[in-house]
C-alpha cells in the first residue's frame, strides 16, 4: 500500500499486501472503528509502538486496565506464536517502551489538573449536562468572576461564586441581566454530582503542562502517556470532557507549524461516542473546528468507538486513515453501519466491502491509508501486526516503578491551595458581619417611643399618651408576635403602618447581617 522503509509505521499486512502509515500523513487524523472483542485495542497498542519508535510522544486512554504492557518487554507466548503461524506475520521485535501513567483521581499515576477558570463555562456546561438557560447563567458567573478580578480554580471557588451571584442576583441584573435561582440550583446539583463523582480532584493547582505530554527519552523515542480511565468511565461525562479540554489546550497553546514529517503529538480518543453524545451544537462547532484546525499544530488525532456512526458527518470527513474492525448487522442500525461505513471508504474493485465488515475476524480489519498523495488507498483486507510490547495490564510491583521513575515524579503529587474566589468571598462575608450586627444598637434610642422626629422647625410632636411601640418594637411584633390590640385610631394606625414598613426593612437588614447572607454582600 505504500513504501516499505522503516520511516513508516507497519499495522496490517496479508501475504505480499502491507498497510503502512505514513508519518507525514498521521496528522491528517484518523478513525479505529469496530465491535467489542475484534482487536481495536491491539490495533491500538501497535500504532502507538510505531510512532513511539519514530520519536513521536503519543497520548492514549485505557479503558480496560490493559494498556499498560507498553511499558514492559513482550514475548511469544502460545496464543500469540499460533497467531504469527496462522496469517503469515513477521515476528515482532520485542521491546519495551517507555511510558508515564496519569489519572485525573491521582491514584493510579501521576494527577491531571485544570483549574475552573481555563476549563471554561463551555465545557463545564457539557459536564454538568446544563440546558441553554442554565448554561447561559454560568457563562454570567464567569463573567462577574473576572470583572471582580476573582480567580476561580477550584471546586469550591466555583461553589462560593455561585452562592454570592445567587444570592445578590437583583445587583446584576441591569448589568448582566436576569439571574434565576432555579439555574443557580442547577448549577450547584450538577457540582454536587461531580463531587459525589471524585469530579473535584481534578479542578486545582498545579494544572496540567501540556508539554509534559510531548516528552522523548534518552534513546529518542517518544513517550506514551496512558491515562488510566477504568474509573473516569464511571463518569463518562468527565472522561469526555477531560479528553476534549486536553485537545483544546493543544489547539490553543502550540504553534501554528504546518506540514511537517511526522507529527509532534498523537492523541488517540478512546470511547469517542461519549463526546457526541447528547453534544449541543455550540460544542459540536467547537470540536470540528478544533479537529479541522489542529493539524497545522502537528497533533493527529484518531477517534477509536464501536460504530461510525456515532462520529458526526462533520467531523467524520476530516479522518482520512481509517481501520475498520468487524461489525455485527444484528439490528437496522447496525445494517445501515455497515452499508454507511462501506460507502465511505475507497473500493477495491478484488473485494466486497460490505459483506467483508461483517465477516472479519478478531484482529482482521479492512484498512485505507492516505497514500504519498493525500489520496485514500483502496480498502484492503488484512490482519493487524502483533504489538512487540507486553500485551494486558502490568503487575503492582511494575506499577510503582513507572510512577517513580517518570519524568514528571513529584510535579504533580502535591496540590496548591492558593487565595482565590473563595476565599475573597469568605473573607469579605467576615468583615461585613460585625458592622450589620451594630446597626440596632447604633439607632436605637434616637426617637423616644412617645416623640415624634424633630421637624424642619426645631418642634416636636407629641404622640398620644397611651404608650406607642417604636420601630424596634414593631420589628419584634413581626418576629414573635407581639400584643393585640383592640382598636387604634386613624392616627395611630397611620404611625403604626409606617413604623412597620421600617421596620420590616431594618429587621431584613439585620436578619442578613446575623446570617452573614451566606457569601452575600454588594460589591466595593
């Protein structure tokens, strides 16, 4: 299918037929489809051998557990020597390649954070499956965040902030417009259910280099970052957005450098359905057009899910190399999958596309490269090389050795708590506490009970002789009770009806300073 030195990445091969990947060619992305069980994930390690061997720093989720191995030197182990005998496949090279783990829980590799602020109301919109009016109000929480020069960069900035918005809505709403209490709700479900996730320990500080991800090691081979994502997927939410704010600080913080020999980066999107799901069409825009533009910054990217379809036509239209594993046409869908994925790829006037998707064996795959033109070659069918690594998980022991030999051991372990919106907000909540409990004491005592305010005259005004409650007095009628009274005249009931309309004003500010008004406040 193409040239055959060792400046391009064997994947497949069937008798005299062999399925290079050109390196020029790589950023130009790609797509590994196919049922559970059919060998994406082999495909998967053996891709990344490749561009590892040609120096090329690789990322990559493990969903499974089993993506590890890279890391250890492989053998020819029965099943694995009946397979090479069988198809007529070259014997791997054995080897070990090098590799850094990460987990965004910091339990199974070195912590993967994003502060609040850099992750974007978009995104964390998407993550906490927000509707457009919810997702609006958020984007106004961001926004009051920055021109009140707060930093949100954790979870509980983020919490402090939506409480203080919520709670003095009625000073935003000429400026930013209407916020209501029923979005702040949302908004505050959606964190909670993040937290009751393990969501939180992946806001904070230190944040994530992406230039740790683009490492080499002494032999010049690149790195293979594995995330391990068996528990992420829990949250699939997370995992997804996760991988789409990785993509996004890519698209964002490296230089436009146009076509070069190999790519600086490859990033392989496992599970990819989970970021189209249910995906609002401000995001959809977003990913194809951070798909389409990336390529100028040397990053390929290679969505690897169980059926074509579930990649949008837009985006599906930008992946020219293309790795189709078997597909079971057990239900309508899966037939128009079948037709669908058939249609697409480039004919081979020797062989039936469509009847072969359904006929593939585990670790067979119709496979179409672009050649040296930027042209698909036709669709060949072929088995998938064995990788030279470790195929399955690592032991503990191995585990540990990894994490403490990585390049990035003892960055990312200890988690910075920085002043921030939270504690501006805490802080500002304090101060004001003191001066609203002094507002009784302080007016107190200013007007008799039976004197009226001194007019402009300098005169006063007697108020019947029978006692008459003041402001305070009303206030604590409205709290506890009070007496009851039998009748009052017309004057008095005047007096009374505007004592209390003070006092239920005065009594609402005390209420607010005794309470603290919970993060509440105006802005200085």
């Amino acid at each position: 299918m193409a040239a055959t030195d060792d400046t391009t990445i064997l994947i497949a091969q069937h008798g005299g037929t062999q399925c290079r990947l050109l390196p020029d060619k790589a950023n130009r992305h790609g797509l590994i489809t196919g049922a559970t069980g059919t060998g994406k994930t082999i495909t998967l390690q053996t891709m990344a051998e490749g561009f590892s061997r040609l120096g090329v720093p690789v990322f990559m989720a493990d969903i499974k557990g089993d993506l590890t191995g890279i890391s250890q030197t492989g053998s020819r182990q029965p099943k694995l020597s009946k397979i090479i005998t069988e198809r007529g496949l070259p014997e791997p090279a054995y080897q070990a390649f090098p590799a850094t783990l990460w987990d965004v829980f910091g339990e199974r590799g070195h912590p993967v954070r994003a502060t609040v602020s850099d992750l974007g109301p978009l995104l964390l919109a998407r993550m906490l499956n927000l509707n457009e009016t919810q997702a609006g109000v958020l984007q106004l929480v961001f926004k009051i965040a920055d021109d009140a020069g707060l930093l949100l960069l954790d979870m509980k900035d983020l919490r402090a902030m939506c409480q203080d918005v919520g709670d003095n809505a009625s000073q935003y709403t000429t400026e930013y417009g209407n916020i209501s209490a029923a979005s702040i709700g949302a908004i505050q479900r959606g964190l909670m259910q993040i937290e009751s996730q393990g969501g939180e320990k992946f806001f904070g500080e230190p944040m994530l280099n992406i230039a740790d991800f683009m490492q080499t090691d002494a032999k010049g081979q690149g790195v293979i970052n594995i995330l391990a994502a068996d528990k992420l997927m829990n949250a699939p939410r997370l995992y997804a957005t996760f991988l789409l704010w990785m993509l996004s600080e890519l698209f964002e913080t490296l230089p436009e450098v146009g076509d070069l020999d190999q790519p600086k980066l490859v990033f392989f999107f496992d599970e990819a359905h989970l970021l189209f799901n249910d995906a609002p069409k401000v995001l959809l825009e977003r990913i194809e057009l951070v798909v389409r533009l990336v390529r100028s910054k040397g990053v390929g990217v290679y969505f690897v899910t169980q059926n074509p379809l579930d990649i949008p036509d837009s985006v599906l239209a930008q992946l020219g190399n293309r790795v189709q594993h078997a597909l079971r046409a057990f239900t309508p869908r899966d037939q128009k999958a079948v037709k669908s994925t058939a249609d697409t790829m480039r004919p081979n006037p020797g062989l039936d596309i469509g009847s072969a998707i359904t006929e593939l064996a585990v670790g067979e795959a119709l496979v179409s490269f672009l050649d040296e033109m930027g042209r698909p070659c036709p669709t060949e069918r072929v088995f998938v090389v064995p990788p030279s690594s470790q195929i399955g998980p690592i032991t503990p022991e191995q585990h540990q050795a990894l994490l403490s030999e990585s390049l990035v051991a003892g960055v990312y372990e200890k988690e910075v708590d920085r002043d921030s919106a939270f504690e501006a907000i805490k802080g500002r909540t304090q101060a004001r506490q003191p001066a609203a409990g002094t507002v009784a004491p302080s007016t107190s005592g200013a007007h008799p009970a039976n004197t009226a305010p001194a007019s402009a005259a300098g005169t006063t005004t007697t108020l019947p002789t029978t006692p008459e409650k003041g402001i305070f007095d009303s206030i604590g009628d409205m709290l506890g009770g009070g007496t009851r009274r039998t009748r009052a005249s017309v004057g008095e009931q005047m007096v009374k009806s505007a004592a209390s309309s003070i006092g239920r004003e005065v009594g609402r500010q005390i209420i607010r300073g005794v309470l603290g008004g919970i993060f509440g406040g105006s802005r200085k």
